[in-house]
C-alpha cells in the first residue's frame, strides 16, 4: 500500500472565547471535540457518526450458542471495562419457554431485547452485543423456518459515560502527489466531491471551501508521541457484514469502536486522534479539549482552492525523515 506523506486538517472562520479556530490550529492547538456531537452538529460530511460506535451492525461468526442441531443463536454478552486491564464479562443464555419459539423471528427478538440485554444492563455493562438481524437458512421438514443469526448489534450503554473525544484528519498518501510534489486533481477533485449523500469534508454547508492546514506525516507523529494516552489510527471503512472487529478486539480495546465506519464514508479517508476512554473508571485523566502539537513552521496553510492547488507537500519531508520514519505501523500508535 502507498505510504502516508501527511494530513489535511479542515478547520473553519469561527471563534470561541475570542480564539479564531483556524488562527489556533495554525499555531498547533488542536481541538478534540465530544465524540457525541458529530452525530448532532457540523456540515453533513462530518457527522459520519462519531457517535455510531454506540450502535453498529457486525458479522459475528464466534462462540455460538448451539439451541438445537438445525438452529443456531449466539449468546448476548455484557463487557463492563473495570480499568486498562481488568473486564467483567457476562453472558446470558437464551432459553425458550415454548420450543417453538425459536422458529419465530420476532419472539426471538423480543426475548433478546425485552429481557437479556436490559439484564446485561443491569449488570452495569458498558457495551452490550446481541444478535440484531435475521434470515431465513432453511426449512426443516415440517416447513418451519431455521433462522440463521449471523449479524450482531454492539451497544454503547450509557454514551454520556464515555470521556471520548476526537480529532479527524484526511489522509494523504505518495500516490496522492504529482511528481512536482503538488497535490494530484484526482485527489482535489475527491476532497470536493458532493455527489455523494454524506457531502464533501472541504466544503462548509453553504458550499464553501474551509480554511486548512497541511501537517506532514512525521511532524504529527513527533506529537502524537508526545502525549500520553492518546490513540492514533486509519479508520477502517466496512461493507454490511464485515465489520473490522469481532467481540475479542472490542473486549481487549474498547477504543476500537471509534475506528469503524460504513463503507459509504469511504471518500473521506479518515485519520483519527482519540483521547479519553469508554469510561472514567477506566482511566482517571480527564481527557482536554485542546491539544497542543509543537509543529512550528513544518506546517503549511491555506485558505483558498489556488493555495491548495499550489500546496508543495514534499518540501519539509527530508527534513522530518531525519529522526522519524515515513511507515505509519512504526511511527504511530497502534490500536492493538
């Protein structure tokens, strides 16, 4: 895969506190903004559900539960992150008063949703799985339908528990860059695409191109080195049923909720910065609002379509290659 050569931030022309947002990421305070209010606020193109790690679809294909020999259902489980090692994990069998039931799509689904998953709550889980969706497999001989349940739903119990909060970038890789070492039309032309529901993260909702800034790969690694307890990472874009992460990954890393999305934001080419966690319990830092990365005169900026056009990514890249490298599993921090 083509290596990263750096980052766009897109920031905007507001204030807060009598601080110019552009003006303060320019000088390398960067906001990280509640992961819940991507869902409520901010052009369409950035509500790309921060918050859709509280509810996402996934094939889940591990330890089921095996009701009958021609019936398969998986057991809804409760994770509640006691700190960075310790998890309670709880699992409900579902059981059938009638035998029947179980050939029936919607007094399974209430049985699940009306009864195990509100026990998983009251267990103080902090994210809960359960089987969500259901298809028809086959018939036994009497006609009956077999249900198969092979796509689970994951669900953030109590979003306002989370200390989350986020700062999203748009990946730039070498097969991005014109050999002059400009940005490619190709890519210009992607970052201003509205052709697609989801709308264009360089363009404000009035159409309008947002103010940037350009961080070249390594400069934002030495800063993401810098600070402790920050979790760094290309968001991974998933069709219906191939969710990225399975039970285990969410169980080890509840942060991997946030580096998932649909494949239908995949034009977005997302990096994220996460600070905070699933919980206060699991760690006491109160996660802030601005960051401060020392980028100093790395950086570059613009405020037009021409200064994009005529962004020059490669000119600090030497520089920066000195003590960092330009391999992303290297130089960042993983979600493992």
């Amino acid at each position: 895969m083509s290596q990263i050569v750096g980052f766009l931030k897109f920031s905007d022309f507001k204030s807060s506190n009598g601080k110019a947002h552009f003006q303060e990421l320019i000088k390398g305070n960067v906001f990280f903004q509640d992961y819940k209010w991507f869902g409520e606020n901010g052009s369409i193109a950035q509500q790309a559900e921060e918050g859709s790690a509280s509810r996402v679809a996934f094939l889940q294909n591990r330890n089921p539960i095996y009701v009958r020999h021609d019936y398969t259902i998986f057991s809804p489980v409760g994770i509640r992150y006691l700190n960075q090692k310790d998890r309670n994990l709880n699992s409900i069998m579902v059981n059938f008063l009638d035998e029947l039931d179980v050939y029936s799509e919607e007094k399974v689904r209430q049985k699940i949703e009306d009864e195990c998953v509100p026990s998983l709550i009251e267990h103080k889980s902090d994210v809960v799985i359960y089987p969500s969706r259901f298809k028809i497999k086959s018939f036994n001989p009497m006609g009956k339908p077999i249900y198969d349940f092979d796509e689970l739903t994951i669900k953030l119990v109590n979003p306002d528990a989370a200390t989350w909060r986020i700062s999203c970038f748009v990946t730039v890789y070498e097969s991005d860059i014109t050999p002059e070492g400009n940005l490619s039309q190709t890519f210009i032309d992607s970052l201003l695409d509205t052709s697609s529901e989801k709308g264009s993260i360089a363009l404000d909702d009035l159409g309008r191109l947002r103010p940037w800034v350009w961080i070249p790969f390594d400069v934002l690694c030495r800063g993401v080195q810098k600070i402790k307890g920050i979790k760094s990472g290309i968001v991974k874009y998933y069709k219906s049923k191939e969710y990225p992460f399975n039970k285990n990954d969410i169980l080890v890393n509840p942060n991997k909720l946030l580096f998932a999305k649909g494949e239908e934001y995949e034009t977005q080419r997302e990096f994220r910065l996460v600070v905070g966690e699933v919980n206060s319990q699991y760690s006491q830092v109160c996660p802030k609002r601005i960051v401060r990365f020392y980028w100093g005169s790395y950086i570059d900026h613009g405020v037009t379509l021409d200064e994009l056009r005529n962004l020059l990514v490669t000119k600090d890249i030497k520089k920066c290659r000195k003590k960092y490298t330009l391999n992303s599993s290297v130089a960042l921090k993983t979600l493992s």
